[in-house]
C-alpha cells in the first residue's frame, strides 16, 4: 500500500510482514525527506507499525542535517507516538557501510534501547530477514 510517492522516494506498508519501507531513489530534497518520513510516522502511529525498512543505497549517505533530523526529531517521535520495541532496519550502500564500519565498529552499527532497536545493514535481504526475525504481532 502507498503511503507516499514522489520522484525520489516512495513509502510503501507491506502489510504481508507488517513493516513500512522507504526507498531512495536519488539525490534527496531535505524538506521531502523530512514530510515522506512524517507521513510515515502518521500512518505508522494510526495503524501501530512498529517495524520501518529504510532503504538509503541509491543515495550514498545521508548529509548531516538529515543525520541529525533523524537522530534529534524522527527517532524521539517514534518513541514517544509508538512506545516501545519499535524495530528500525536501515540499509546503506555497501561503500557506506564499510566507511562506517571502520568510524564505528559493528556495535556502532547497531542501537538497542527499550524503544528504538535500529540495525545497519548494506544487503537487503539481510535487513528483510532481520525484521522478520523480530516481527511483531499486534494486539487484537
């Protein structure tokens, strides 16, 4: 199901693994960014979906403001909005994830809290089967 479309991105819900997925398709506009990862946050807190796939290999990687948008304002919302065990796969050009690998280690790669458990993968299919390890069932 389409959540949101554009040149550059869509966000898509799979509802057969019950996760929203963010794929890149270019050189992003930061204000784009920020509003498709908003509506997903809408549709993700109206239908309680506690798993995203965000898929960043076309873009190479983020700039820093769209780090730190993430880390400061998309990340905490999620919190607050969707409580805890929310499972976040994001997945980077393999060149990506190799540089930061060796800035961060792979336990840099990784967060785990009670709210947010963000894995950083550069293979897709991996990032898939890690979220279906971790799927989570809603509450009837």
């Amino acid at each position: 199901m389409k959540v949101y479309s554009s040149n550059f991105l869509e966000v898509d819900y799979h509802a057969d693994h019950g996760w929203l997925c963010l794929r890149c398709f270019g050189k992003l506009e930061s204000k784009e960014f920020r509003e498709s990862l908003e509506k997903a946050l809408e549709f993700a807190e109206e239908n309680q979906v506690k798993q995203w796939l965000l898929d960043f290999r076309e873009i190479g990687s983020l700039d820093e403001n769209e780090d730190a948008w993430l880390q400061s304002y998309l990340f905490p919302k999620i919190m607050m909005r969707l409580g805890t065990s929310n499972y976040i796969a994001i997945v980077l050009s393999e060149k990506c994830y190799e540089v930061l690998l060796k800035e961060a280690g792979k336990f840099g790669l990784k967060s785990y809290n009670s709210f947010i458990i963000i894995n950083t993968f550069y293979n897709l299919d991996e990032a898939s089967r890690w979220l279906k390890k971790h799927r989570i069932n809603k509450a009837s």
